[in-house]
C-alpha cells in the first residue's frame, strides 16, 4: 500500500530561493588586495599577564591583487613583506600610510 503525501506549495520554491540567497555578490570597492608593506615592526598587544608579540606593518603599505607578482603602483611583491588581510586590510588601514598611487589604484577597481 503507497501513501501519498501532498507537500505545501511553498516547499517545492524553497530550494530555488535558497540558490538565490547563496550567489556571488561583487565585491565594493574595486575587489579584495593583498597587504604589504615596506618593514615590519614588532608590537606588544594584551595585559601585561598575557602579553604578546605580533608583527605589524612598518613604512608605507601597499596593495596587490590577489594573484600577481607586482603591487599596483609597480613594486616586486618580493621585496616587500605580506600581511593576514583579515587584521591588516589595506582598505582599513590609515590613510597616511597606504601608498597614495596603491590607494588610488585599489579605489578605481584596478
């Protein structure tokens, strides 16, 4: 003996609406970069009873794209030291020391 169920009229969209929640949104801003920077310094972060020691950027910070050998104003990414882009963003990093033409090649979607 079979037994048949009837399902809601919602449960069949459902699936539909769900790919629609998952698709790619392009990123603002002209699209993610790479952080780099010229030196590295070292800072102490925490309470005293925990403290540590992070590397952090020295000197101007540049930008690269995500797969490139060259920053966007023309330096070797070789010579240059990387950095986590989630602490060190170079869109969230201070203006006064982003590369001007980094910063404003990173601005108009380069």
């Amino acid at each position: 003996m079979t037994v048949q169920q009837s399902l809601p009229d919602h449960a069949e969209s459902s699936p539909r609406r769900a790919r629609r929640r998952l698709t790619l949104v392009a990123p603002l801003g002209g699209g993610v970069h790479r952080t780099f920077a010229e030196d590295v310094e070292i800072e102490s972060t925490g309470p005293a009873w925990r403290r540590r020691e992070r590397m952090a950027p020295a000197g101007f910070v540049h930008a690269a794209q995500v797969e490139g050998e060259w920053s966007l104003c023309g330096i070797l990414l070789d010579s240059l030291h990387e950095f986590d882009r989630g602490r060190f963003s170079f869109d969230r990093l201070d203006g006064s020391r982003q590369c001007a033409v980094c910063r404003s090649a990173s601005r108009a979607g380069s």
